[in-house]
C-alpha cells in the first residue's frame, strides 16, 4: 500500500452524524469482492437522483465540481457506523479519499481504514465545522494538511489541531504495511519460536 505521511489536499465537507456503512456503499451496489469497481456506488444513495441510477444530484456535495479532485472527507460524528463492511473502506478508497476527519468513529470501521491506507483522523468537531467553513470558500486553493508524522491537522487558515491515533495503526500508514506486512515485520522472532518448538513438540511438524 502507499505509505501515508503527510497529505495536503481539497477536502469536501459531508459532516452528518452517525453515516453508517449502508449509507458510504449500499448493499445493492456490493457486486464484486474486489476492491476495485466500487467507487460508483460510493454515497449512491445520496450522489445520484434514483435508486439504482447514476444520475448525479446536483445539489449532493461530491457532485460539486468545486470539490473535484478531493482526497480528504469532512464527517460528522460516529462515521462508518452500522454493519462491519469493508466494502464502504474501499469505495472511499478507489474513489479517491486518503484520510477522513471526523470526532469519532466506529472501531470496526476506523481498523478496515487503516488496513487499506485509509487514515481515519479524530478531529473534534468545532475544528471540523472550522475547517468546512473555510474550505466553503474557495476549496481548490483553501487545501487541508493532515500530517501523520507530526499528528496535527493543518486548516487553511494555518490553525492547527493535534489528534491522537494508536501507535501501531500510525506504523502501519506511515510504512503502507496492511496486517500481513504488520505480521512479517516479525518473521525473525516466529521463525525462533517455530525452532524452538520443532524441539519441544516435534510430532506437530510431521
């Protein structure tokens, strides 16, 4: 995966609590169980005029041709609620979106983020309301910074706000590792365990 630094970028505000799973990616849009061919279906519920349809809702934020180009999403509390789908991870991904700002979010979906690349950033939401309303007026020249080196949000405006993530999720950004590559960094020390019990259980290695 690509290694997540440091990211500055347009950010679209989408700051509405508790947007669970079903509505980043509708089940009607999970076709495949790749991780590509899904950004059609992201927020397909709100991005487009009719169910199952893909004309776009004008007035739907993503369809702004002001916020083209966005890698950052602005969102509202308990983001990435409802069932455990890694599905909506990877719409957000292949549509484009590198970090999400939001005051908290759901544990299952904050750990699907992190082993796709996606950096799911705790931000209170007074600093994302900050943010949005800065970014609102003018968002191609009004970027955000999310540094995951220094742990803080840099607004337009130059204001910054630190945030907290776990210190083996930040590892795993920072390098690009997902949980197989996390698992390997300890290869040495399973291979000593596995010698060492080839001695004490040998039959199990029959």
């Amino acid at each position: 995966m690509q290694p997540f630094t440091s990211l500055t970028a347009v950010a679209v505000p989408l700051i509405r609590d508790n947007t669970d799973t079903d509505a980043i990616i509708p089940s009607r849009e999970m076709k495949t169980v790749s991780k590509v061919g899904l950004s059609g279906g992201l927020f397909a519920g709100w991005r487009y005029r009719e169910i199952g349809g893909r004309d776009p809702d004008p007035t739907f934020v993503l369809n702004d041709p002001a916020y083209a180009g966005a890698q950052i999403l602005l969102g509202g509390d308990n983001f990435g609620c409802g069932s455990s789908r890694e599905h909506a991870v990877w719409a957000l991904a292949e549509y484009g979106f590198r970090a999400v700002l939001a005051p908290s979010f759901s544990p299952i979906f904050a750990a699907n983020c992190v082993r796709n690349g996606l950096a799911p950033v705790p931000v209170p939401a007074e600093a994302i309301a900050h943010i949005a309303a800065l970014v609102a007026l003018a968002p191609q020249a009004k970027q955000v910074t999310v540094d995951l080196e220094q742990c803080v949000v840099v607004a337009p405006d130059g204001a910054t706000t630190a945030f907290e993530i776990a210190e083996e999720a930040r590892e795993m950004l920072l390098e690009g590792l997902d949980g197989i590559d996390l698992t390997l960094k300890s290869s040495e020390r399973i291979a000593a365990f596995r010698a060492q019990d080839r001695q004490l259980r040998p039959w199990i290695y029959l």
